[in-house]
C-alpha cells in the first residue's frame, strides 16, 4: 500500500488538505506568471518598454509571494501540526503521486521543496522532506512547434513564418523582411548547400526581452541541423525584422547568463529547455531555465549540477582568482565554472555598507534590466558543502572573519546566505594577460559597459578594474554589487574650486554631502591601468569623468526614456533610445 493509505484517518484529511494548499499556491503563482508573460506581447506591440521593465521585477517577486502565503496557509490548516516531521513525508508521497504525470511536473516539486525549507529551515538537502531526485525529461516532443518546409521558394516559406508570427496591426514591410530572411539564410547555407530539403522549425511563442520580440527555431537539412533566431523590432516605422541570426555564437549571446530573463509561454517549459539546449549545447540546463524566467528550477539545476559535478571530481574550493574583496570572501571550484560570495562579519575599510545594504543591492539587481553587463546572481540559504573539499587557507578565513554566517557541522560547511554566479576572468587580470590589441578593446568595453550600465538607471558605484570580468565571449560585465545604486537616485556635481577656506579634497574621500553625492572627476584615480590604456580609455570615453554626462543620463532615465541595448551587431540600424 502507498505511504498515504497507511495514515489513521484523523491525519489522513490534513495530509491532502495540506497536499492541496501546496498545489494551489503553485498554481496561483503559475498562473499569475504566466498572465504577466502573455501580456508581454501587448506590451511590445504597444511599445510600453517601461512597463515590460516593470514586469521584470513584478514576475520576480510572484514566487517569493506566493510561497510566503502558501507557508501561512499551512500554518492556519495544520497548527502546531506544521513542525511535525512524521507527517511531511506523507504529504511529500501524497502530493508526488498527483503531480508527477503533469506537464512541468518538476517546477511542483521545486515548489514543495521550497515550502518545506521555510517551515523547517532546512540545512542542506533534507531528503526525508524533500524531492531530491529530477523528475524524468518530457523530450522536445512534448514542445508545440510550428513546421515549415522550404520546397523551392525561400521567401515565400519566410512570409508564412512571419505571418503566422504577425502581430496587432501587422508588418511594416513583411515582403521586404522575408526576402531579408531569405537572403541571409542563403549566405549562411552557401551556394553548396541543398536548399530544397530544407525544413523550418520554430517554438510555438514569441521570446520577449527589452525592445526586441524573438523567433526561436532550427533549420533542418539533409545530414545537419542548424539554429536560427529572428530578431524582431518595433519602432518609428512599425513592426520589421531587425536581424537573423544563424550561428550558435551569436544565438548564445542573445540567451545569455548576463541578460534579462525572457517573457515565454511555450506549450512546455521543460520541453523549450530541451530544445534550446539542442541548439546550444553548450549553454547549462540551470541557465537556459534561469533565462526562461524560472529563476527557482535554474536554481535547484545549478544545486543539482554541482553536487554531481561535486561527486565525480575531488579538486579542491580555494580562493578566486583576483584581488580579496573588502566585503566578500570569494571562492571557486578550479573544475567548475562558478563562483561563490560569502559576506564577511566585518567589511574592510574603506567601505561603509552595511550587511542589509549588501543583501539590498543584490536583491536591486536580482529584479533590474541585465542588459548584458550583469551577471545574473542566485542566492542561496543554508548551502551546505563538503568541508573535505576546502582548502585548509579557505577553511580558515572562513572561520576567522565569516563567522556569523558560516558554520562548521562534521564533515559539512553551512553558509547561511551564499550568492553563486558564473565565473568570469577579473578585467585587473586580463588586460595584463593580453595582447595590447585585444587589451585596448577590452579597455573600451569597460567604458561602453560603464555607458550601458547608466542607460539602464545603474551606477556601479565602485569602478575599479577588479570589481569587473570578461566572459568567454569577450565582453565586459559588471559583477561586485556591493554599492550598485539608480542614476536616478544619485547627485552629480563638479568638484568645487579650492581656496584658502575650503581646501583640495582629501585624495582618501570620495563624497560629500550625502551617501548618493558623487563627483565623476574623482573616477580618474580607479583608472589604475597603464599609462597607454588609461590614454585609449580617456580618449574614447572621456565623457564619464563630467558630472555633464551623467546628469544627462539622468535626465533621460527621469523622462522615461528606455534605450536599447540589444545582443547583436545591427548592421543597417543606429541605436537610439525610446520613449516610453
């Protein structure tokens, strides 16, 4: 007989009355999900970049929400009867024997598992509570597509595809957009390549994210499969294709883990993993989730990946490459491509954050515009590890300055809060490392990765080198949120001239006034690079260093106005900001 039936019928009731509330706290925050994703059509068609910006953080707190009220719901149905750990597992059977044929059946579990953490404060994985094992993969061929062969004319198979992706009020040249699908498709396949097998195939649902709308599929021929995104805008002119990308180098960029999280309502969710993972293999599952906008499953994969990856390898977490932070100690796993941040009790001078402000700042950009320049941070609770796998120098840095948040219990290590992110090189690093080339264009990305930063309402706060990385395709990221703040909530004033009553500013301070006051002159001194990179970064990106360019960037963000900073090269298009 099954768990379940074996209950005495006085528990009986509350094991499916609380099977049922978990159930339906999950699908309250589906459901709320997944209005706010559909509605993200409305909002490209409409242009309201600033409301689908708003729905990014909005989508964000739904889970948190609806666990909240789900755990409280509990608390009303079972009383005292909440902590008992002898009924747990009988709900966790209960509730499994349900889900587990549903489409999806895995985020259920994700959920229940989160429940069970807040009651209980689980440390570590409690397997007697939990759902530790993933659930069986649905395939790609749970995933509704739409299929279109070329046969012998290629525009015309591009017209139907933009046709049955159209949106309100149509194309504003969907002739000119197809013969531009068209041609591109005929350089990327090459004049020997045999079109007339060629078939189409895209993911039923437009991909949202910032300015843009995306077609997601793969083109199949006779003996390869190949990627294909549709990049789509709207702007002054209407709805037109912006670009098409046909290389998996391109497409990871536009799903990267330093971008925005997509507004998706494809038939299955763990089917559009697969297949996204089809076409870039080698992206992790936990990130393709994570850029769904299912930030808990990207989670729960990464946790999974890494006690797998954990359990066949035996290399040691040391210390990460780069400077020590003055407020997190950071470490890694030479095999494994994250790193992990842990909060020391007492930050190092000259910083004056405090604990909360730091958890504040990540939080801010947990729920903000990526943009590319972010990476995207999980934030863990209760994250236990092996302490044979520490280096004995990590161990004790750990307990001599992060005591109050990390605990030793037997053979594991206990970090109450850990932020875990993808693991870049430090800008300080690479430009030592390189060529003068490749550091002269680097230098420059760091300026652009400044400018776009601002264009999305941020002030990274501390610019020096080592607090930003380069990611394996080469790009510039901020990644130390420490002092992350809005533009818009920052005071940017020229230095005051010196005289006898109010003398040059002490090198060693960098406000004023109030904690937001910043004065951009002061930058030049976290400029600590090469005489030659400092010269090729002024001349570029000169304007930085005047409160003139940042109060103009502070300007357009108090208007409304949403820039667009898209993934790719545009070729026939200038950038431009818009309204909204």
């Amino acid at each position: 007989m099954r768990p379940a039936d074996h209950l005495h019928s006085p528990s009986r009731p509350l094991v499916a009355a609380a099977a049922q509330r978990i159930h339906r706290g999950f699908e309250q925050y589906n459901r709320q999900f997944r209005r706010i994703t559909t509605r993200a059509r409305r909002r490209f068609e409409h242009r309201d970049w600033k409301g689908q910006m708003a729905d990014i953080a909005l989508r964000i707190e739904l889970y948190e929400t609806w666990a909240r009220r789900t755990v409280k719901g509990l608390r009303e149905d079972l009383g005292e009867q909440l902590l008992d750990h002898e009924l747990w597992p009988a709900i966790r059977e209960y509730y499994g024997l349900r889900v587990g044929a549903m489409p999806d059946a895995g985020f259920m579990k994700t959920f229940f598992n989160s429940i069970t953490r807040r009651v209980f404060g689980t440390r570590g994985v409690d397997a007697s509570l939990e759902f530790v094992q993933p659930p069986p993969e649905e395939g790609i061929e749970s995933l509704t597509m739409r299929r279109y062969p070329a046969w012998d004319n290629l525009e015309q198979s591009c017209a139907e595809i933009l046709h049955d992706f159209r949106f309100r009020g149509g194309y504003a040249d969907a002739d000119g957009d197809a013969r531009l699908m068209a041609d591109a498709i005929r350089r990327s396949l090459g004049e020997d390549a045999d079109a007339r097998c060629l078939r189409f195939e895209f993911i039923d649902t437009h991909f949202f994210q910032g300015t843009r709308a995306y077609l997601v599929g793969r083109m199949r021929l006779p003996d390869e499969t190949r990627p294909i995104v549709v990049a789509l805008r709207n702007d002054d002119d209407g709805i037109c294709v912006d670009t098409v990308l046909l290389t998996t180098e391109q497409i990871g960029v536009v799903f990267s883990y330093t971008r925005s999280y997509y507004f998706a309502d494809p038939t299955s969710v763990v089917a559009a993993v697969q297949f996204l993972h089809d076409i870039l293999p080698d992206k992790p599952i936990d990130e393709l989730y994570t850029v769904l906008g299912r930030l808990r499953q990207g989670k729960t994969e990464r946790y999974r990946s890494l006690i797998r990856h954990l359990d066949r390898t035996n290399d040691d977490f040391v210390h990460a490459a780069g400077e020590a932070g003055l407020v997190m100690i950071v470490f890694t796993l030479p095999s494994f491509n994250l790193v992990f941040k842990v909060m020391r009790d007492v930050f190092r001078p000259p910083k004056t954050t405090t604990h909360d402000d730091v958890h504040q700042s990540y939080r801010l950009v947990s729920r903000h515009d990526h943009a590319g320049r972010l990476i995207d941070t999980q934030h863990f609770r209760n994250l236990e590890l092996p302490r044979e796998r520490f280096s004995a120098e990590l161990q004790d840095e750990l307990l001599r300055e992060a005591a109050n948040s990390v605990s030793f219990h037997g053979d594991q290590i206990v970090f109450q809060h850990a932020y875990v992110e993808r693991r870049v090189r430090p800008l300080n690093l690479y430009v030592r490392e390189v060529e003068p080339a490749e550091a002269d264009r680097v230098i420059l990305d760091y300026g652009r990765c400044l400018k776009d930063l601002a264009e999305t309402n941020i002030f990274a706060g501390d610019l020096l080198l080592k607090n930003f990385g380069v990611t394996s395709a080469g790009q510039v990221v901020f990644y130390d949120y420490d002092e992350v703040k809005l533009i818009t909530e920052c005071n940017f004033y020229e230095l005051p001239e010196p005289d006898e009553d109010y003398p040059l500013m002490d090198h060693g301070t960098h406000r004023f006034v109030g904690a937001n006051d910043i004065f951009p002159e002061e930058f030049i001194r976290f400029l600590a690079m090469p005489v030659r990179l400092r010269q090729t970064f002024l001349a570029a990106h000169g304007d930085l260093l005047t409160a003139d360019y940042w109060r103009g960037v502070k300007r357009r963000r108090l208007a409304g106005e949403v820039a667009e900073l898209v993934p790719y090269e545009r070729r026939s298009v200038a950038s431009r900001a818009l309204s909204g």
